[in-house]
C-alpha cells in the first residue's frame, strides 16, 4: 500500500480548511445548514468532506437527542475538527445521517 495524496479542492465560493495545517477539507457549496453547535462554538453541517479519518462510533446525548458519531480528524496533521452523524435515534434528525459537523473556530478559508 502506499501513501495517500491529499486531495485539493477546487471551487469557484469557498473552500475551508484545517487550521492548524490548511488541507482542505470541504467546500462552501457542501453546506447543507449553519445553524449548528459544536464543542467550541459554531459548527456547520456538510453532505461531503475530504482528507479526514473518523475514530470509533460511539453513542452521544446532544441537544436535539441520542445520536451515533464519530469524531473526525484531519488526516494531514491529526487535530479534531468535528464529527460524523452514523445514526440519528430521533425520527426528526434522520436527515443527519450520513453528514458531518465541522466546527467553524477550527476551519480556515484557504481559497
């Protein structure tokens, strides 16, 4: 196996980035909602992100109920950016699944 090559974003609106080490990580047009809360403020929700690695499932109580997630980290540098939704227990939160919480305070503009 070999080494994995990052992969650069190309976007004609915004491309956020780590900010310890600015890989690129997803653009503005994967937003799907900015009205979200992360561990360190502000969070936004994508539908696609790149150069990450998720840690192990695990059950969590959030504000809108029970919720299986993963943290993400940057495949580049390591640093947790978020989380990925696996499983939403409350019928209403379903359209989480599958999608992903970047925090903003850990997100850069590289582009």
């Amino acid at each position: 196996m070999g080494m994995r090559h990052p992969t650069f974003l190309l976007s004609h609106k915004r491309v956020y980035g780590c900010g310890t080490c600015h890989s690129h990580l997803s653009t503005e047009e994967c937003i799907v909602s900015r009205q979200f809360n992360g561990q360190h403020g502000k969070a936004y929700l994508f539908d696609q992100v790149v150069n990450v690695y998720f840690g192990d499932a695990e059950d969590r109580h959030m504000t809108t109920g029970m919720h299986t997630v993963r943290d993400i980290r940057c495949r580049k540098c390591a640093a947790v950016l978020g989380w990925k939704y696996d499983r939403a227990f409350v019928q209403t939160e379903k359209y989480k699944e599958g999608k992903f919480i970047l925090e903003k305070n850990i997100m850069v503009d590289v582009q």
